[in-house]
C-alpha cells in the first residue's frame, strides 16, 4: 500500500527538515532512485504526532547515494546502515 502524505508533510516538518527531505528528493530523482519514508515518521504523519526524525531507504546503493548527496548539496550524513553495524 503507498500513502500519499504530502499534505501531512508540509504541514508538520519545520521548514529546515522539508528542505533537507526536498534536497534528498531532488538527488534521487536526478540519480534515478527511489527512495521513501520509512519507520515513525510515518506513523507520526498519519497520526499528527511530533516528528522526531526522518528515515529514507533508498531503493538502490544507499551508501552512494548518501556519498552523493553530501557532495551535491553540502550537507553530512549522521547515520547509514553501514556505519550503524
């Protein structure tokens, strides 16, 4: 099932996490990838929670995409799954 929660989107991220979840959308659509919204922010959208954090997965090689995405709009990855282990 895909859920469309654009709205809930622009409603509840502060103007600094809609750019940085615009910035990882512009990236992916550049490269080609698919990436989508996964854990509690999902929850927390449909539920009009308070939005902790945002988690993307990214339907190819997430570690180069990050890579890319720090190289192609200044900004620093904290986590992969990568570095996680």
């Amino acid at each position: 099932m895909v859920l469309n929660l654009k709205k809930q989107i622009e409603l509840q991220l502060s103007k600094e996490r809609l750019n940085a979840l615009e910035l990882c959308s512009a990236v992916a659509f550049e490269r080609e990838y698919r990436i989508f919204l996964i854990g509690g922010i999902v929850r927390d959208l449909i539920l009009s929670s308070k939005i902790k954090d945002i988690d993307i997965t990214v339907e190819s090689d997430a570690i180069l995409f990050c890579q890319k995405l720090e190289k192609e709009v200044d900004c620093e990855i904290v986590a992969t799954q990568e570095n996680l282990r």
